[in-house]
C-alpha cells in the first residue's frame, strides 16, 4: 500500500497542472510511466472506476481551476440568476398592479427604445475614458435598487382616493368628516360631508408613470452590464485562450435553475396582512443575488484598453460594409421576435390557456438546457457554418418557433417549443458576440456592441413589444405570433437571396470565409 502511495505521489508531481478537464495529458503519463519501476508500473497504472477517479483527482484533472476566468463565471451565474428572478414576470406583475396590456407594451417599448440612446452612448464613454470596471459595477447596484422599488408601487386599487366634498342640509353621519348644521340669524348652514370616491383613471394613471420610470432607469444600467462584460471576456478569451460560449453557458445554467424556483415561489407563497404582495419571493430572491454578484465583479481583472481615435468615423464606415449592414438587419428582426415573446408569452398562456406560474418557470428551464449544450459547441458549429449560415438558421428557426406558439391548444405543449431556443439565441449570442468582436476597429469593441445591443434590444426588441401590443390587443396572441413567424421567414428568405447575390461579388477571403 506504501508502495502504492508514493508511486502515485511521484505521478502527481510530474504530472503538468495544466491537464484537461477530463483527463491527464497523455505525454505526462508517459514521462511518469518512464520514472517508475517496471516492476511496479502495473501497480502504478489505475484500474477500474475508483482507481480511475483517484488516479485522475490526484492529477488535478477534477480540481483545475482557471483564476481568470472563475470570476467572469461567478458574475453570469450571479446576475442572471438576479434578472431570471424578476423580469420574466414583470409583464405579468405590471397587469397585477392594474395596468392594461398596452400600457405594458408601452412600458416595455420606453425601456428599450430609451436604451437604444443610452447604452450605445454610455459604451462609447466606457472605450473613451476606459471606465469599464466602474459600468460593471453600476450595473449591478442600480438596477438591485430600481427592481426593489417596483415593490412598494401599488395597486391601483390601494391609491387613496380622490377626496371630493359634497353639500347636504341633512345631518347624516358617514365614515368620513362630517361638519353638523348650524342655526344662525341667516338660516341653516349646510352640512360639509368629506368622502371619498374611487378615481381610477387618476389612479391608473399614477402607477402607469411610476412603473415607467423606474423601467427606464434600471435597464439603462443593465444593458452596459452586459455590454462590457461581453466585450472583455471576449478580449480576455483571445489573450488567455478558451471559448466565449463556455463562459457564456453559465448565465444559461442559472436562468435554468432559478427560473422554477421564481415560479414556484410565486404559486405557494400565501401573502399577508404585512406582506399583502404575491409577488414578494421574486423580489428578495433579486435583491440577494445582485449584492452577491458584487463580490465577482470587484475580482474581475479586466484586459489592458486602448483608448480609439476618431470614434464617429470609424462607426459610421462600419455602416458602408454589405455584411455589417446585412448584420444589422438580422439582428433587428431576432429582437423584434424576442421582444413579442419575452412581454407576451406568458401573458399569453395566462390569459388563452390558464397556465399555472411554474409552468412558466418551467419554460425558461427547458429554454436553458437547449442553450447549454449549444453554446458549450457554438465555436465549432459556427466555423462549420460561418456566420452567415449560422444567422440564417436562428432566422429560420425564430419563424418555426413563433408558428408553433400560434398552434397551441394546451399551455403543456409550450415546453417542447422552447428547445428551439437553443438555436435562436444558444447559437445566436456566441456568434453575435463573436462577429462584432472581429469587425469591430481596434479598442472599439464596446462601442460596437453598444451599438449593436441598441438596435438588438433596443430598437428591435421595442418595436416588437410596441408593435406586439396592439396587434394582441386587437386581434389576439395567436394572430401575433403567426406575423412575427411571417416576418422572420420573410427575412430569411431575403438574406439567404442577398447573401448569394454578395458571394458572387466577394473577393476579399475574410469577407468570403464569413458568407459561408
């Protein structure tokens, strides 16, 4: 047993700690393999399952962990387990409060339309004046506190009422203030009775612009989150090498995991007279995870920034380039899409099919398991594919997915739908991302995916929602999702037509490796 002890003490410190994940580096085993006795090399060597496990922790095959990245890991899992706690339900918490369904898609559009300014100008800030570390953390602190505001906004029906007062000459006593007759020479001073009387229009006006302001502010400091933490781990991805989308896969994995649980939540909690709010998990489940994310990101070691020149020059020449433009088609149409799924899915189940809250959550689940594995894989499947392709097949796939929603009969069969999402955003993310990263001009990076996130979440995720409001309104969720399914194959059709069209007349190699 000694024997076997030091044997494997010996492999363990020839062995290089950089062996892969699942197992030790073939060349090391046989530098090991060489320092050993022959007669004790068959000792040496493991056999079965557990000899196997112990040899391979004893490596550092388990235990290998890149300080680099860990953080950037901790931060994805951490602030989207915050946003998956609260944003999914907000449509459905707006219409909670009283609000009807185009005052939520109106709420909804202000956030991103607003943002389509915001974030594109707080980007350029962040690669001007290399303020990146301090957007990271902003984004996290504000929208922990506006998210924790909405809480205290109330019903409609909780406003106090508009105090309106009336004249009577009858004594009569009410619940209110009651001012009793009086004789004097000149006769009978009237009774002053001072109740109240529901207003709702005043009220539902009340909560409408509370909500909206608070929709504005908190986003306009997610999004640069987002924006910046992209663009570093994708520069930090080519210094230190590693994938994006295996650090990317993380926020997947906490959307999948906490999603259920937020709905849940909201299903057995059973509210009281001091917490009357159903919705209350959700919101101490937000704030939680956000003051966790902060530990991450204060240990985030962001890559050396070097500050661009002549920023609006260089911008504007991205917009002369077929594929950037072609690019930003694209990206406009998949935000569009998301926009009307993310406001009026669930209002859709809820309202059309009677879908419990955590078949909702259980949506999101299953939205996320189909992104894990893709994005594990994105790398290779978009230089199988290009990015071109690989666009053209999130297109096609958004336009299934929206046609197969309009189909639904029973909310049961939404989970088997919302595996497609592991293409249009499981492949879509890694190679937008990626894609803005190699056009983008040097030390720009986040400028351009400021930019790029304005028009993705901005403009195309508000048209969708604005749009998406008067269309469900009007003429139902069903008839919604049958034109954003129209829409994106529409598009579909056009970019694969325009995309040969450029191939013929294509000769620099780059631009020809990415059409096709």
């Amino acid at each position: 047993m000694w024997r076997k002890i030091a044997v494997s003490s010996t492999i363990q410190n020839v062995i290089s700690t950089h062996a892969p994940l699942w197992c030790c580096p073939r060349q090391s085993d046989q530098a090991a393999d060489d320092m050993i006795e022959p007669a004790a090399r068959e000792t040496a060597r493991p056999y079965g399952i557990f000899h196997i496990l112990e040899h391979n922790l004893q490596c550092g095959a388990y235990v290998h962990v890149n300080r680099i990245f860990l953080p950037i890991k901790t931060a994805y899992f951490l602030y989207f387990a915050a946003l998956v706690s609260i944003s999914p339900y907000l449509p459905v918490y707006m219409t909670y409060l009283g609000l009807t369904a185009t005052q939520v898609g109106i709420i909804s559009t202000m956030d991103p339309l607003s943002n389509l300014i915001i974030c594109t100008l707080l980007g350029m800030v962040a690669d001007r004046y290399a303020l990146h570390k301090m957007f990271l953390i902003l984004g996290v602190v504000i929208p922990a506190l506006v998210y924790s505001a909405m809480y205290f906004v109330p019903h409609v029906e909780q406003i106090p009422w508009t105090p309106i007062i009336e004249n009577t000459t009858n004594q009569h006593i009410t619940n209110h203030v009651l001012v009793t007759p009086m004789n004097t020479p000149h006769g009978v001073i009237p009774t002053t009775e001072i109740h109240t009387t529901p207003n709702p229009k005043i009220n539902l006006v009340i909560t409408f612009w509370v909500i909206l302001m608070l929709s504005i502010i908190g986003p306009s400091f997610s999004r640069p989150f987002f924006t910046v933490m992209d663009s570093s781990t994708q520069k930090l991805v080519q210094e230190h090498g590693g994938e994006f989308g295996r650090q990317r896969l993380w926020g997947a994995i906490a959307w999948g995991i906490w999603s259920p649980v937020a709905g849940l939540a909201i299903d057995s909690f059973q509210p009281t007279t001091i917490l009357s709010n159903k919705y209350t998990p959700i919101f101490i489940m937000q704030a939680t995870f956000a003051l966790l994310c902060i530990i991450p990101v204060l240990m985030i070691k962001l890559p050396a920034h070097e500050r661009p020149q002549s920023m609006s020059r260089q911008i504007f020449s991205l917009f002369s380039q077929p594929l950037f433009l072609m690019f930003v088609i694209t990206t406009f149409v998949c935000g569009a899409t998301l926009g009307i799924i993310s406001t009026y899915l669930f209002i859709f189940l809820q309202d059309d099919l009677n879908s419990p809250h955590y078949l909702m959550g259980l949506t999101l689940t299953l939205t996320c398991m189909a992104e894990v594995p893709v994005m594990f894989y994105a790398k290779k499947i978009i230089a199988l594919l290009g990015y071109a392709n690989a666009m053209n097949l999130v297109l096609f796939t958004w336009g299934l997915r929206c046609f197969l929603y309009s189909t639904l009969q029973s909310a049961f069969w939404v989970l088997p739908v919302e595996l497609l999402h592991g293409i249009t955003f499981g492949l879509y993310n890694p190679a937008y991302t990626s894609f803005i990263n190699w056009i983008s001009p040097d030390g720009m990076q986040t400028s351009v995916q400021a930019l790029c996130n304005g028009i993705w979440i901005g403009l195309g995720f508000g048209s969708g929602m604005l749009c998406g409001g008067f269309v469900y309104d009007t003429y139902g969720g069903r008839n919604l999702f049958r034109a954003a399914a129209v829409m994106c194959i529409g598009t579909f059709i056009f970019m694969v037509m325009a995309q040969c069209a450029l191939r013929r007349r294509t000769d620099t190699p780059a631009d020809a490796q990415h059409l096709a």
